[in-house]
C-alpha cells in the first residue's frame, strides 16, 4: 500500500516511470471494447490533492531520480490548462531530473486546447502523448462508440505534434471484426499517415467479458475473425503506410507476431515480410505457433525451429479436446483475452 494514490493503468512504455494520478478513471468511459473504469466515476483530482501525492512521492522515492513520469488516468489534458500547468511546474521543482513527462490524451480533449496552450503545457514538461485512436476508419469508430471521428483523431494528433509534443498513436488490430477489417485496416493507414506520430503502437483485440463487443458477438452483430485474418489485416495495415517516419511496433503480450517492430520507412519490407513468414506457414505449423504463442511456449516465430516445444504444443492440442476450427479459435481468443 503506497502512501499516495495510484490509478490501475498506464502504458507499456511507462513500466519504470513515475505515476502521479491527476485524474480519476476516463471521462469518456463508452467504448465497446473497454472495461478498464467499467462503473467507475470520472473526477479530476483538486491541485491541491494532487501536489501532496506530487510531496509524498518525493519523499517515499528519495533515492530515485526519476526521468520519466507518467499522469495518471484516463485524460489528463481535460484539465484547465493553469493547474495543469501549475502541477507540471511543481512536479518538476521535486523531481528536478524528469526528461518526459507524459499523459493519456483524448481527441476530444486536445483538440479543445488552443495551438498556444498545448504549447505551453508542453514547455512545462508534458511532451509526450499516448493517443488511443484505435482505428481510422468512422464505420469502425462509430461501431465501438468511441466519441470521436478519424477526422478529429486526426487533427488533435496534428495539433498536438505543432505544440512540439511527442506522440504514441495506439491502435487495435482486429477491432472492425470480420464485417469492417479491410476498411480498417486502409483508414487506419490513412489517418496513421496523415498524423506521423513518433510512435505507432499496435495491440489485438481481446473481447473482455461484461464489454459492448461482447453483447455484440452474441447478438450475432459483430464477428471475431481469426488469428490468421488479423495477421492479414495488420500486413494489409503496413502496406498502406507511405511516407510517414513512425517508429512501428507490436509490443503487448496479446499480439501475436511479437518480432514485428521497426522504423518507417527503412523497415517497411522488413515488417512485411515478417507477416509473410507467418502467412507462408504450413497450416499445421500455424495452428502450432498460434498455440504455442497463446500458451507462452513461443515468443517468436524463430521459437518453431524448437523440436521439443513444437512437439509439447502438439500434446496440448489433444488436452484441450479441440474438434474444430471454430473452437480452435475460440480457445486462442479466450487465452489472448485473459491477458491484461
Ligand atoms: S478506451 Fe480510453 S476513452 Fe475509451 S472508455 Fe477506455 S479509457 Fe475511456
């Protein structure tokens, strides 16, 4: 138990970084595919709050200089810019080493900050912005609610890298299920190049239970596609991306081609033929690495060339009773969504 707050998430990158809960849970809270502050109430913490969590962290950390420190939860940036700014300033007076402050950012949230506020937010020390854009494609965006068109997606990117911040554009394969993935994947590759963000980041879907796609699936609206379709979709994906410089990686444990990860525009044919590697798989080979991967034996597809694990994946396939592909993957999705 820490003597400060602390909210449930932040990014992947963010793993060693500083947290400091400015806000609590999302002031949105609608997305289809999202229960991370399911039922819970959005607040902005008071400054005054905020600064005593800002001192007992300097105190409980005081051997720690911390150069990265992550804002906490859902929006930071709905803050009124003068305490936003007031707690930048005072973070920075007790952690005099941060080199990259950075904060969860909402389209809608941005793209409400004149060009000369988001500036000056930015001298005072949040340069870096995580974006959930998801998909830049409106069927899919409108289909899993999320509040926002790929046009304002893309200007609140846009404006937000004119402010001189860094910015780390999320997106979520396998999001437009089987009825929107193509369209998915060319207006997310579309919008992608519109922003250049410095970084695009790419997780696949896991329906959570209790989750609009969930209800979806059930009343037959929405469809799963398989592991393979989604490979399809994220080559699809790259191939579209055209002269933008983002660096490009998968890099959660629910993705399933780990090893995809590189600077654009040098590595494009690089990440493209990885997908083709994985495309060019015997089936039998396929269903063994989506296994093994899912099962944690694999963690690249190299990891096949492994005798024993390929012959241990084989053994689960009868442990598990499977009898068709339906349930096949049904399993790999049900094992991919029980990541966090
Ligand atoms: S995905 Fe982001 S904006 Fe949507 S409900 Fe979840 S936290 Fe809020």
């Amino acid at each position: 138990m820490y003597p400060f707050e602390i909210g449930p998430i932040r990014p992947v990158d963010e793993a060693d970084s500083l947290l400091i809960r400015t806000t609590r849970n999302c002031p949105w809270n609608k997305c289809e595919f999202c229960v991370n502050y399911q039922h819970e109430n959005f607040s902005i913490r008071s400054v005054e709050e905020i600064k005593n969590d800002i001192e007992k962290t300097a105190n409980y950390y005081s051997n720690n200089r911390f150069e990265r420190c992550f804002l906490q939860d859902g929006d930071s940036l709905i803050m009124r810019t003068a305490d936003l700014l007031d707690i930048l300033t005072y973070l920075k007076t007790f952690f005099p080493d941060l080199k990259t402050i950075s904060s969860y950012g909402r389209a809608w949230s941005m793209s409400r900050k004149s060009p000369a506020e988001l500036n000056e937010i930015c001298e005072a020390g949040l340069n870096l912005l995580y974006c959930g854009m998801e998909s830049g494609a409106d069927e899919v965006l409108e289909m899993v609610n999320k509040g926002v068109s790929s046009k304002e997606i893309i200007s609140a990117g846009i404006h937000a890298k004119e402010a001189g911040m860094r910015l780390s554009e999320f997106v979520i394969s396998g999001l437009g299920g089987r009825e929107l993935w193509q369209v998915h994947a060319k207006e997310t590759a579309k919008a992608l190049n519109a922003i250049n963000a410095d970084k695009i980041r790419v997780l696949t879907i896991g329906v959570k239970p209790g989750s609009g796609l969930e209800q979806k699936i059930a009343d037959g609206s929405y469809t799963l596609q398989t592991e393979e379709n989604i490979i399809e979709e994220q080559k699809m994906m790259v191939h579209h991306l055209n002269g933008i410089t983002s660096h490009y990686a998968h890099h959660h444990a629910v993705d399933l081609l780990l090893e995809v990860r590189g600077q654009l525009p040098k590595d494009k044919d690089y990440l493209l033929s990885i997908f083709d590697r994985f495309l060019d798989l015997s089936d039998n080979y396929k269903r063994n690495f989506i296994l093994g991967r899912r099962l944690g034996f694999y963690n690249r597809l190299d990891d096949l060339h492994e005798r024993n694990n390929y012959n241990t994946v084989e053994k689960q396939f009868q442990k598990f009773g499977i009898n068709s592909n339906f349930e096949l993957e049904n399993l790999y999705h049900s094992l991919r969504s029980q990541i966090v």
